[in-house]
C-alpha cells in the first residue's frame, strides 16, 4: 500500500510529527489511504451499459449474427470492458469529480472521529488527510485550534501540499505540511510541563 512513499520517507514523516509534537500541547495526525471508495458500482454499471449496445451495434454494421452469436459477444464484451474498468486510473476517469470529492470529504471526517481527534483534552486535535486515488488533501482541526487560526490557513497549507505532489514530491508535502501545521499549533498551544502524547505520531495508513 502507498508504493509512491518508500519506508524511509514513512520514518522521516514519523519523525516530523514527534518533532512538532514535543513543542506543542497540540495533536497531529496524519492519515492517508489509497482511495475512500471502492467504487465497484461504476465498473458494472458502465460495463452492462455497454454489453446492452451490442445488439444494436451489430444491427448497424449490416452482418447478420444468430441469437447464440450475439449472446456470446455479449457476454465476451462484458468481461473485456468489466476488467478493463477495474483498472485503479480508469475506474476513477468514470467518477464525477464531485462525486470523488464527496466520498473523500466523508471518509476524512469519519477518520477524523475514528482516530479520536475529538477526544483530546483541549480540543487541539489536527487532522492531515491525504486519498490518493481522488487527489484530495484535507486538514480537519477540532474546535480548540480551529478558533484561533485565520480563514484560510489551513487552505495555504493544503495548497502548497497539492503543489508537491503534482512535482512528484509527495514526502516533501508531507513534511512540509507537518511543520506548518506545528507552527500553529505551537504559537496557539505550546507544550507545558504537563504534555501527554493522547495519539499516535506517526503516519496511519488506511
């Protein structure tokens, strides 16, 4: 899972948290999965589509094909176009933007709450969401941070992440992300004598 990212660049983004971590009563998290949606509805609803236009395909080209040929072209064109359509790329080519948006919005927020964000005890949870498959990347904070930071902050950092990745420098995103966040989270919310670790600092593959 996550090839793009080697075991080394894992370690250091793993290190990266911990680092921003010891300044701040604040939690980071990263989290990142491969997609938010199996989407296997699409490839069999596009590959029925286009088994049903067979017959009159066939009708169109003037050549007269029995009932059993027809069958079986059917059948043969299903199982072309439905592996076809499996493959990651163009499975996703099928998806409306929106669509994709959508589903990785949700699974962002439900990560947000199954990883304990909410649960820190001064509601200075940070989320860094990145779904590979949508493109998407997204920072979810809980109340106690969220309040303090400018709009817009969090939307600067997400963009400079998106610019790395399409130069091909997703650990860079990462780590750069990471210490922006830290930055705030350590003017807002610096570390005291007293700083549990509440969550994991290292990256959490989904």
């Amino acid at each position: 899972m996550m090839a793009f990212l080697s075991a080394e660049e894992k370690q250091k983004i793993s290190a990266a948290i911990r680092n921003v971590e010891a300044g701040t009563q604040g939690e980071l998290l990263c989290v990142i999965t491969s997609a938010s949606n199996d989407y296997r509805y699409l490839p069999l609803f596009w590959s029925v589509l286009v088994t049903l236009l067979v017959p009159a395909v066939i009708w169109m080209s003037g050549v007269w094909w029995n009932a059993w040929e027809i069958y079986f072209a059917q059948i043969a064109v299903f199982l072309v176009v439905m592996t076809a359509f499996q493959w990651g790329p163009v499975k996703m080519r099928l998806i409306p933007k929106h669509a994709q948006i959508m589903h990785a919005a949700r699974r962002a927020r439900e990560q947000f709450y199954a990883q304990g964000l909410h649960r820190t005890r001064e509601r200075t949870g940070v989320l860094l969401f990145v779904s590979v498959a949508e493109h998407f990347v997204e920072i979810l904070a809980d109340e106690g941070i969220h309040t303090k930071v400018a709009p817009g902050t969090w939307d600067s950092i997400v963009a400079a992440f998106v610019d790395n990745v399409r130069q091909q420098r997703t650990a860079q995103g990462f780590l750069q992300a990471i210490e922006a966040c830290g930055t705030i989270l350590q003017e807002h919310f610096p570390a005291r004598v007293d700083n549990p670790d509440e969550l994991p600092n290292r990256l959490i593959e989904v």
